[in-house]
C-alpha cells in the first residue's frame, strides 16, 4: 500500500510511538493525578514530559500552557466557546475546515456575529481582507494555518500582527502544520493554537492540544474531576487543570509525547525539506498533464504536503476507488469536511481527490501516484 493520506492521519508510526503506548498500558496505565502510588505518579510523569517535549518543538517556557484534548476539534471547540458569547463577533475564512465553521455556525444560531472572509480560488487569504472586517465588538479572529483541501499555507504572521494591534485575540488551527512547519511561539502573535497528536506530530489518535497565552482567560466547557482541590464543588482555576476534566489518555499521550521526541531528533528543517521535494516532484509533473487540474498555489513553498486534483470530470471518489482497488494507493476523494474551502476553489460538486504526503513517504511512491494518475487520465 502507498499511504497517501496523512491529512487525515499519519501512518504509519513509528516503532517508538507504539512502543510507549504499549509500555504504558503494560507497565504504569494507572490514572494520573488521582492517588500517590508510584503507577500514578509515572503516569503524571509522562504528562508533564509530553507538555515539555512540546513546549520544546514549539519553543514555549511553560508547559502548563498547553491543554491536553482529545483531538484538534476538541481544542477548537474549547477555544471558540470558552471566549465568545452572543452578540460578539468573530472573523474567520472560507478555507476552514467544519471544526472551525461548524461551532462558529452553532453559535451563530445563538446570536454571534460571524464574518466569513472569502479566499482566493487558490485558497489565499489577503489580511487585509481581515483587517478590513473588524468591528468594534470583534472578540476572536480563527483561521486555518494550511487548509486540509489545497495544502495553502495562511500568513499567520500578518493576520496575527493586526489581531495584537486592534487587541483582539487570534486563534490558529494547527491541523495541518504542527509537525510539520516550524512553528515559534515564542515569536508568532498567536494567541491559541489547537493541534491534533495524530497528524504531523506522529502520535496516536485521540490526541490533541490547545496553546493557550497566558494573557488568555478561557471559560470551561466542561466541569468534573481533576485530581485537583477536590474538597471544592466548583472547577479549579488554575491551568491545565481548568480545562482537563476526567481521565486523560494517558497512553495516547504517552505516544504522542515519542512522536514529537523523534521529530526533534529528526530535525524539523529536516522534515519540512523532505515534504517539500516530495512535492515539488508531485506539482512539477502533474502541470504537464493535461487533463489534470491541480489546485492550490503553484509554488511549493505556499503549501504543505497536500495535492488535489481532479481529472476532467471524474467524480472524486471513483478516482480514490480506482487509485486503492488498481494501484493500491490509498487517498482521499470527496469533500474533506471542508465545504466552503471546495466552494471557494469551484469545486463543490465534484470533490477533489486529495494526495498528502508525509514524513515516512519516498520518491519513488510520489512517481508511482503520477504514473497512476496519468493513466486513469487516457481513459
């Protein structure tokens, strides 16, 4: 099989990662921060050392900034609902995946303001375009870092840069690009950012997280136990605690915690450079075959691992059906959870068949995904 679908989840993991899961669940799958035997003890160990290893990768000083969840839509849940209320107005994209839209629609039901600013057919976002759609009561601006459908990468730096100077603050879907862009936090002016463990950073699924600044005062969105000031009926203050009710996936994060450590062993710039001629090769041939529309940026370092496509008008997923029943590659075909990003691109009827490549894919399986490509296209 040529795994083709890192978008929607790395595979496979490396051998450490399943390793500390098993080693967990094996040697110390006790419940942290519960009781004060030597199980659950290493159990709150491993999560302290994963909020470290992140903090590392993401160039952070405390790691109690960083919320463990239990996948990135989780994170942005938290984010949207636990800062704005009725009445207020968030700005975000039509680039957005359902994770961000989907909350930001329900809440709208309830009396938010939204203002979806609209990208580009290549799935740009001009920040002045957002600068242009604040108004006196917007309370967060959300957009994506890269969109899951074109690969686009959003200028995080510049939209952040006018959020800080109207005081408003800025959340950043990660979905796409933690693991595998840097990212400093330290300089970026991002105020929240949500990450799945399960993509770039090469953890388990059911695993995420959310940056929150320290200048961030979150409402919880869900109350019960923490380990925590247990002789109080009311939710701890104090973070991470505030926002980690009930058992935490311990084995999932001790999982992920081995993902990151092996990409800072790797070397970020590393990984980026190798997705990077992966898809230059990709675009490059793919511009020479003329019954195939590639969409997205042309130039590979606006976009992350990501190349849709389509082929005339094939629908989408009879290519994924032919591509993993004929040549054994496995990708996506349809929407991507994304509606308005393919509405914005044109391609909402149709769908796009997705190829998102990853740290463990070689050359020679890009080459074998356009020659599979080429062909379906003769017929």
């Amino acid at each position: 099989m040529i795994y083709m679908d890192n978008a929607a989840t790395t595979w496979p993991k490396p051998r450490s990662v399943i390793r500390a899961v098993v080693g967990c669940m094996e040697k110390y799958g006790a419940n942290p921060g519960r009781s004060g035997h030597k199980m659950a003890v290493q159990a709150g160990q491993i999560l302290l050392y994963t909020r470290e290893m992140l903090c590392e990768l993401f160039h952070l000083h405390d790691p109690f900034q960083i919320i463990f969840t239990y996948n990135c839509t989780d994170s942005l849940n938290l984010a949207i609902k636990g800062s704005v209320l009725p009445g207020d107005h968030v700005i975000t994209t039509s680039m957005e995946h359902n994770a961000v839209i989907r909350p930001l629609k329900e809440m709208e039901k309830h009396g938010l303001e939204l203002t979806i600013v609209q990208g580009s057919p290549e799935g740009c976002i001009d920040p002045d375009d957002i600068k242009a759609a604040i108004q006196p009561h917007t309370k967060l601006i959300v957009t994506s870092h890269a969109s899951n459908v074109t690969g686009t990468v959003i200028p995080i730096e510049q939209i952040g840069k006018i959020a800080r100077s109207c005081g408003i603050p800025y959340l950043v879907d990660a979905a796409q690009t933690a693991g595998v862009l840097p990212i400093d936090l330290s300089r970026l002016p991002v105020d929240m950012m949500a990450f799945p463990g399960h993509k770039g950073l090469l953890g388990p699924q059911g695993t995420g997280g959310l940056y929150i600044h320290p200048k961030i005062k979150l409402r919880s969105i869900r109350e019960g136990g923490t380990g925590s000031q247990s002789e109080s009926v009311f939710q701890p203050d104090m973070l991470p605690d505030k926002h980690e009710s009930g058992t935490i996936n311990t084995p999932g994060i001790a999982g992920l915690g081995a993902g990151v450590r092996q990409i800072l062993k790797e070397g970020q710039s590393k990984i980026t450079s190798h997705e990077n001629r992966l898809g230059k090769l990709f675009i490059e041939a793919l511009s020479h075959l003329k019954a195939i529309q590639v969409y997205g940026p042309g130039d590979q370092s606006k976009r992350t691992g990501i190349v849709s496509v389509n082929i005339g008008n094939k629908d989408s997923a009879e290519v994924a059906n032919l591509l993993d029943e004929r040549y054994d590659i496995a990708v996506r075909g349809g929407l991507h959870c994304a509606p308005l990003a393919h509405q914005t691109i044109g391609t909402l009827q149709q769908g796009s068949v997705r190829f998102s490549y990853g740290v463990f894919n070689r050359l020679d399986e890009v080459k074998s995904c356009i020659k599979a490509l080429e062909e379906i296209s003769r017929e």
